[in-house]
C-alpha cells in the first residue's frame, strides 16, 4: 500500500472521517475525481483506476476535495517521482504519473474541454494534430527563486514556493529545469549568505539563453562595494551574466564589466532557427520557458496559417515578437500588438535586429474598446496568444477583421474554450487541435486551434 500523507492529532480541530472511494477518471487540473454520496470528490494525487483512502476538506454543495492518504491498488501509470522535493515543491503535479500516460490525459482531456464548453459538436479525431512533445526532463530555460530572510537564524533561504503556500522550500536540484542551472543553487545559495546585506536580497532569477547563463538578483536596497565584489567573484567563477534590479526595475550588470555607464545591459536572447531570428528580453519579461516545445509551436503556427507575401497578419499578444518576426520572415505584412510597454518596445529593437521593416509594433490594451485604434481593421489572418484569461475581448472585433484563419494558441484550456465559442458563433469551424506538451510533469496544458472561416 502506497501511503502519502500521516495525520498529525490535532484536539482543536474536528477532521472528517477517512473515506475509501474508487478514482475514476482525471480533471483538466490533474486531479482524481471519485464519487461520494452524490457529489463529485476530487483527490489531487490519485489516478484512475485506483482506490483511495482520504479524507475531506473542504465541501461545496456539488463537489468536495479531499486529501490524498493512501493508495490500496496504484494504477498501471503510477510511477515514484523522481525529484526528491516533490511532495513540498509546488512547482510539478503530476511526477507520479508515467509521462506518456500524462500526454495522452492532456489530450483528451483539451478536447473534451473544448468540445464541453464551447458547445461544438465533438471534435472529429482526424482534426487532432499530432502533439507536439519533447524532452520531459530539463526543458525549463528560466526559473525565478524565491528567497525569505530567516532573523533568528541569520540565514537566507533559497527555493520554490511550497503548494498552495507562501512557504519557502529550500531547493538543492530541480529535474525539469535545464541541468545547467539547476547546478547552479547550491553555490548561488551558499554564495548569497555570505554577503553582509543578504537581508536584501529578493528573488533571483535564473535564464539559459543562447548567448549564455543569466542570473538576475532583486535588491531592495544598495548593497555595500564588498558584496558587490563577492558577487562579482562568483559571476566570473561560473560565467553568468550577473545583473541587479532595484526597485524600479532598473538593471545594473556587475558582470562582465561594461565598457562605458552609457552602454547598454546585455541582454539574454534565444533563436528560432527555421526561421533564422533571433528573439532578446529582458529579465523579468514573458518568454516561453520551453524552447525546443517553443521552436516547435512556432513552427506549427506558421504551417496551419500559411503566410503569403502581401497578406495582412495581426497577431495580439506579441510579447517580444515570438510569432510576428517569424511570420514577418514570410514577406507577410505582420502587426504585432502587445499590452506591456516594455515588451513592445523590445519587439521594435528585435525587428530592427533582425532587418524586418515589414512589421509594425503597437501597444494597447487588449482587453479594452479597441475601435480608435489605427491597426484595427481587415486582415487576412490572425494569431492569438493570450494569458491565461484568454483572449474573450479581442474576439469581440472579428466582424471588422474578418480573418479568413485564425491560429489560438492557449495556456488555458477554459478560456480557450469559452473563447472558441466566440469563434464558432461568427463562422468559423475547427480545422486542427493540438496538445502542446510545454510543462512536462504538471497540469498544466498548452495548446493550440485553427479556426476557418467557413464558406
């Protein structure tokens, strides 16, 4: 018997009674739903097929979630997880499921979510694209550490936030991050409690870029010339391009020296080789965390949409350009459209960089009455890559784009539900789903639609 969670005895506090229930199936969140006097009961950790033992805490009137105490019989894609933090870490959920068996969950589970909750008839299986899958270990290029001051013991803690907590879990290696960097916390956490201002410091954020290994420290305020040297010292001994940002955001690089004050930070960078560009960002800004997964979705993207020299292509949500200098690379008439300044900004310079005068950058507000803006109009194609809350207020403008294909691409299987619903009641259909597998180990699912306009 598989045993994961020991009751601690706690007077002050009623516990409900342990249930055995039979887990039938996964949510889109990763979680086991079973069955429990007429509602739903959803178990994080427990697969289908298996009995469990647990206990409740919460109810709702239709569902219930419980905790996880044991497994009598595990299922065939149980597997023992292989990072020693899993059961503190909150950053991976779904390590004690066998990788394949989480693709294949992912999957059906993206086009069951669409076909639920945008009223559309079932997805036919020959319009499911083949997912797009890569290597589910040390695919992340980026991480940002959390750091909490400990005053009795005078020690700066270095990790990930715990699940569902503020709590700091102190990390010596993680299997999904790049090897290079997960190699780097415990010298980075040795090194940051030898400064005399250690109290300062906040977050650290770590990035593999092709132009080397990035590490920036958050501040809160001006450390003294010897930790500057300490930090320095440990830049040059493992090679990181060491920035810090204060409370403004303001970069300053400790290493390597610039030449001048007026020159610029370096800056990391990734290429998306097919198309020979070359993306920068700043620290702290959006990227994909999965660049082979990301190379691969651009990839895809520019296959479903068929640019054409000449055509108009508006793609909303541009970050620093992922899609629209690719795009542009076509000879396709490219606008890219972003909310965050900097972002649009850098999206600029990366266009100049990359010698595209046939994409044009603007910011604005995508959630907000678009109909002033100069860039709104018709198009012949669209490319859409929201946050989380999806792209519901954008969709509102179709009838005055009209774009004879739209490409979603989503982190969100609910919104982009809901959003697809937008699209089918307009005339378009489903043409292509596919799963993208770009955070092996978790629940999380991205994914990515074409829609047609019908004729």
């Amino acid at each position: 018997m598989a045993q994961f969670f020991k009751e601690k005895p706690n007077k002050s506090k009623q516990l409900s009674a342990k249930l055995t229930l039979d887990v039938t199936q996964l949510d889109h969140l990763g979680a086991g739903i079973a069955q429990h006097q007429g509602k739903v009961v959803f178990v994080a950790g427990a697969l289908p097929g298996e009995r469990a033992t647990v206990q409740l805490v919460e109810q709702k009137k239709s569902y219930a979630k419980a905790k996880l105490i044991s497994i009598a019989n595990p299922a065939p894609s149980r597997v023992t997880p292989f990072c020693q933090h899993y059961s503190q870490c909150g950053g991976c959920d779904l390590q004690h499921m066998d990788t394949q068996a989480q693709r294949e969950h992912k999957q059906t589970a993206l086009v069951d979510l669409i076909a639920k909750l945008s009223s559309a008839e079932a997805v036919a299986e020959n319009l499911v694209a083949t997912p797009i899958v890569d290597d589910a270990w040390h695919y992340r290029r980026r991480a940002r550490l959390a750091t909490v001051f400990d005053k009795n013991t005078q020690r700066l803690q270095l990790g990930f936030r715990a699940a569902s907590s503020n709590k700091i879990v102190e990390i010596n290696q993680c299997p999904v991050l790049a090897t290079s960097l997960s190699e780097l916390f415990t010298p980075l956490a040795v090194n940051l409690n030898q400064l005399k201002a250690k109290a300062s410091i906040g977050h650290v954020e770590l990035t593999q870029a092709d132009n080397g290994h990035f590490a920036v420290v958050r501040v809160t305020k001006n450390l003294p010339n010897s930790d500057i040297r300490w930090l320095t010292g440990f830049a040059e001994k493992h090679q990181l391009h060491l920035l810090l940002q204060d409370d403004t955001g303001q970069l300053t690089q400790l290493y390597p020296a610039l030449a001048t004050t007026e020159q610029a930070v370096t800056l990391p960078f990734y290429h998306l080789v097919s198309e020979s560009v070359r993306c920068s960002f700043t620290p702290g800004n959006f990227v994909q965390v999965n660049g082979a997964i990301n190379q691969a979705m651009v990839n895809q993207a520019i296959d479903w949409l068929d640019p054409q020299a000449g055509e108009r292509i508006l793609d909303l949500f541009c970050g620093v350009g992922n899609f629209s200098l690719p795009l542009a690379k076509k000879a396709a008439q490219v606008i890219g459209v972003e909310g965050v300044p900097e972002m649009v900004e850098q999206a600029k310079q990366n266009a100049l960089d990359n010698h595209l005068d046939n994409v044009t950058f603007y910011h604005a507000d995508l959630s907000a009455d678009l109909s002033e803006q100069a860039w709104l109009g018709k198009i012949d194609k669209l490319l859409l890559d929201p946050a989380r809350a999806g792209a519901y207020e954008s969709l509102q403008w179709l009838q005055k784009m009209q774009p004879k294909k739209v490409v979603y691409v989503s982190c969100n299987p609910a919104s982009l539900a809901r959003d697809s619903s937008v699209l089918l009641a307009n005339g378009y259909r489903i043409a292509q789903v596919g799963f993208v597998d770009m955070f092996p180990q978790t629940h999380h699912i991205e994914a990515m639609v074409l829609f047609e306009l019908g004729k």
